[in-house]
C-alpha cells in the first residue's frame, strides 16, 4: 500500500468517525490527488479552522479558482459549515476532508471527473 493509499484510508476513517459520512471512494481518492504534494506534509495536510487567513486562502484557491465558483458570503458560510461538521473539538481537519466536503456540497464532483 503506497504512503498515499494510507493517507486515503485515514480519510475515509477520519470522515465516517467525526462527520458520519461515508465518502465516495473514487472522488475522495481524486480529491485527494488533486491537494498534490501538500498532503505529505504536517503543516499543510490539514486545515486551520481558526485561522482566517487560511480559510481566505481555502475560499480563493480552492473554491473560486479550483471549482470554478464565484465570490461571495455563501463560500464562507460554506467553509464554516464544514468545519462545524467535522466537528470543533477536532484539531486536524485534514485539507482532502474538507476540500471532499466542499466539494460535494456544492454539488462540483464533475469537476473531478
């Protein structure tokens, strides 16, 4: 099992234990790719929840940029939501998780497809 695979795993367990979803194999493991080098490193394989600059970065790079969408108070609402889901007692909030449930909330899998 190659370090990625691991990775992939971890997030599907992470997802069904703290937010009780089941993903989607195939997309979680697109989305994943998808984050390219930055899932192998601690600082950058998760998402701060607290920290406004990273959220901004999150909203610009990967909603607007990334899915295509357009600015606006939905995409915050939208991150913030996430990071209720997964839950805020819950530190590492890893990047492939939260892009996978953006993703999916705004209904934007073909853009992995």
């Amino acid at each position: 099992m190659s370090k990625r695979d691991e990775l992939i795993a971890k997030y599907a367990a992470d997802m069904k234990e703290k937010m009780g979803v089941t993903p989607d194999m195939d997309l979680l493991t697109k989305v994943t790719i998808g984050c390219g080098p930055s899932i192998y490193s601690a600082d950058s394989e998760t998402v701060a929840g607290s920290d406004m600059a990273e959220l901004e970065r999150v909203k610009t790079n990967f909603l607007m940029k990334k899915l295509g969408l357009p600015d606006g108070p939905q995409l915050m609402e939208a991150i913030k939501k996430v990071m209720a889901d997964y839950g805020s007692a819950n530190r590492n909030k890893y990047r492939a998780v939260v892009y996978y449930a953006l993703t999916t909330h705004f209904g934007k899998e073909s853009v992995y497809h």
